[in-house]
C-alpha cells in the first residue's frame, strides 16, 4: 500500500509511513479474507485517495511558484495541469528546472493536505489466477516417502509492485502447499467430536527442515486494466497447484495416483502394493 501511495504521489517510498491507528473496527465489513483483492480493493482506493492529494498539492504548487516569481518581479501564469511530481519535488512539465519540493509547498498550505477516496469494488472481482507449478520428485517405493528436488513456481502478477514481496509471498504459498500435501491433517475424536491434534505440534505444519532447498519463482508480468498499475493479486493461487503437481510427479515416478491429501507413506505404500 505505501509504494502504490508513493508511486501515485511521486514522492520516494521513505517519505511514506502507515498511520498506527488503522484498526478493522473502524471500518465497515468486507467480508472474508479471500479473493486476493487487498491490492486491488484498498490499492484502489489508496490510489485515488493519494491522486487526490496530489491533485490539492499541485494547486497550491502553481499558486506558491507564481507567487514566488512575482516577489522576483517577473510574471508567470501557471495552472495546476502544467505541473507535475517526480522525487518529491513539483516540477513544471514544460521546464523541469523550475520546482519546488513537495515538503515546502504542503508546508505553505498552512492546513494538512487530506486525500479522500470512496472506492467500491466491482462486482465482478473475482478474476482468473493463471499459474503453472512443476515439481521434480524422489520416490522411495520401499519405505513409501517423497523427496522434494526441484520446486518451480510460475505465475502471471500481472505487474509486480515488489518483485521481491511477490516471490516471497509465492515461496510461503509453495511452502503451505507442501504441508497440506505431506503432513496436516485434522484428526476428530469420533466419540466427542473434537480435535484431537489441535496444537502446533501435533498437527505438524512444515518445519525448515521439510523444505527443499530451492523453490524458483517465475514471475509472468501481463498488465491487467483491472490493475493498480496493472498488478494481479497473487494472495491465495501459490498454494493451489501444490497438490496436484506433486500428485502427478509421483505419479510419473510410480505409476499409481493419490487422490487425497496428505500424501502419507502408508497411502503410497498401500497403493504401491496393488501395482506390484
């Protein structure tokens, strides 16, 4: 959100700060978590709000530039369009050595500068998550286990406002995968109906040491109209194609399909046994 903001602003990342008082009980209901449309939903409305402010800061830039060239006896007409900001200074389009810093010009409002932004979002966001996984895989067939050797993960972002967040989230969204596929499982006492493994520790996400060594990220960069500069949401796709990825290596390794997760060694064992 801070680098949409400060894109949209033309003033550098480190001059943006996140207000601590954000709280979810000072806004209306969204709904769930889901969707991946945190930057397509609040970048939006964080994009308009931050034009907005710009569009006030380039008012009183045109104002304050004029003003200055008049105390220099010299006449000067600008409106607001003939400006624009790039580093945080405002600069006039047609002589960019003519500017001011942003700092100065929201210092001489006299008033805090306040972008406002009601932005509701469409109806139809949910949008397609285009996304290829490929998975190289060690099958023991004697003890039944899996071996992780090569993890590649490609997606469309459509544009990646931080390359370096994107493959990150991607990674955490692969690792997930992982502990869906090999080791959670929600295990219910069939007499009380309660869940007997409801603790870190027993329900056994992936450790470190369950990870392969290497997972490489592709990053597809397709602009959507639909986009904060073009970006595509990319919260919940990296964990979808773990699954059936896996499955099908193992299956190209064996011959034999597993169909429910998790892929435990007893499943394969006892599915490796009715091909033997």
């Amino acid at each position: 959100m801070a680098m949409i903001a400060a894109e949209a602003l033309g003033i550098p990342l480190t001059r943006v700060s996140i207000a601590t008082y954000v709280d979810t009980d000072n806004t209306t209901d969204t709904g769930g978590t889901n969707g991946s449309r945190q930057t397509n939903t609040g970048g939006r409305g964080i994009y308009e709000a931050a034009i907005d402010a710009k569009r006030q800061i380039l008012v009183y830039a045109a104002e304050r530039l004029v003003a200055d060239a008049k105390r220099r006896n010299q006449e000067l007409r600008l409106t607001a369009d003939q400006l624009d900001i790039r580093n945080g200074e405002v600069f006039v389009k047609t002589n960019a050595s003519m500017k001011v810093p942003v700092a100065t010009v929201v210092q001489g409002a006299g008033l805090p500068i306040l972008g406002r932004s009601l932005y509701r979002q469409d109806d139809d966001w949910e949008r397609t998550a285009w996304a290829a996984h490929a998975v190289e895989v060690e099958v023991d067939t004697g003890i039944g286990s899996v071996k992780i050797l090569k993890y590649v993960a490609a997606h469309d972002v459509g544009k990646a406002i931080n390359p370096f967040a994107v493959e990150q989230q991607i990674e955490g969204g692969v690792v997930m995968a992982l502990g869906a596929v090999f080791h959670e499982q929600l295990l219910i006492d069939a007499s009380t109906g309660l869940p007997i493994n409801a603790n870190m520790l027993d329900y056994r996400p992936p450790s470190i040491l369950d990870v392969p060594e290497s997972i490489d990220v592709v990053l597809i960069e397709k602009p959507k109209k639909y986009g904060v500069f073009g970006a595509h949401g990319i919260g919940e796709p990296p964990m979808g194609p773990g699954a059936p990825a896996i499955a099908s290596a193992v299956y190209n390794a064996t011959g034999v399909w597993i169909d429910s997760m998790p892929l435990t060694r007893e499943k394969l064992l006892t599915e490796l046994k009715k091909v033997r």
